[in-house]
C-alpha cells in the first residue's frame, strides 16, 4: 500500500465542513474540488480521525456553552429567588409592625380575638416562607460552588491529559 501524503490545508478545510454537516457535493464545491476527490479523502484513516477529533471538540464546545447558560439562568434565579425572599421578609416584617402598632392603640371591644390571631398568623406564614425561600436560595449558592469545583476538577484532568499527549 503507497504511503499517503500528509493532509493540507484543503483538507483540514473539508474536515471542518464535514464536521458542520456538510454535505460532499457542499464541500466539493466550497474547496474547489470534484465530490469524487471528497468521496475519495473520506475514506483515508487519518482524515476520519480529523473529522471526528472536530466532532468530539464542536460537541465539547456546544456542551459548554449549554453549561455555561445553565449555570448562568440558575445564578440569576438564585439572585431573583433572594430578592424576593428579602422583599417578602421586609413586607411580613412592616406588616408585623403594624399590626403591634394598632394593637397598642386598640381597646378590647375594637378587634376580635379571631381577626387578631388570623392576622398574626398570616404574618407569621409570610416570615416563614421567607426564611424558607432565603434557605433554598442559599442552598442554590452550594450547587453553584460545587459545579465550580467540579469544573475546576475538569480543566485539571484536562490539563494533565493534554501534557501526556504532548510527551
């Protein structure tokens, strides 16, 4: 079997069309060449391995930037979510305070014991569901640092792979 001759730069261009999807009558026509000359390089070894190192690295790619959004929308849910913890916080408080405002003015005969005891405990609630909210939000801040971990662990064992190929 003839020795092949190293792949050029057309050839790396027709790997990377091929790697988007083109098609060989598209690659043909976009490097200059006929669809039997691509028919022809899509069956060498080494042109195969390029074209599917391109894949695995487009897909890497895209994988990340998935990541990357993701990591982003849950941040700014985590940020949306504490905002409307402290808002509901500051409001249960303010209404609270009102109700012991009124309270201290009030005489026996101004306000039932039922009406009293439904507002406080819808205070209450709101409290609760504020502190609940803060905690998940919290909780968010945990995830996140533990994907940053996970990636900083990633692009070491990517690091130290890269060294081993180049030795």
């Amino acid at each position: 079997m003839p020795k092949l001759k190293p792949l050029k730069t057309i050839h790396h261009k027709a790997a990377h069309l091929i790697a988007d999807g083109a098609t060989e009558h598209q690659v043909a026509t976009l490097v200059g060449r006929s669809r039997s000359w691509v028919q022809q390089i899509k069956r060498r070894d080494d042109f195969q391995e390029m074209v599917q190192k391109l894949m695995i690295e487009k897909t890497q790619a895209l994988n990340q930037v998935a990541i990357d959004a993701t990591l982003e929308d849950l941040e700014n849910f985590r940020e949306r979510l504490n905002q409307s913890a402290n808002l509901l916080y500051t409001t249960a408080t303010v209404y609270l305070e009102k109700i012991q405002k009124r309270i201290m003015i009030l005489e026996a005969e101004d306000i039932s014991p039922q009406r009293l005891g439904q507002s406080l405990k819808q205070g209450a609630e709101a409290l609760g569901l504020a502190l609940e909210m803060s905690k998940s939000a919290t909780g968010l801040d945990e995830v996140l640092g533990l994907v940053d971990e996970i990636q900083h662990f990633e692009q070491i064992e990517s690091l130290g792979a890269q060294k081993t190929n180049t030795e």
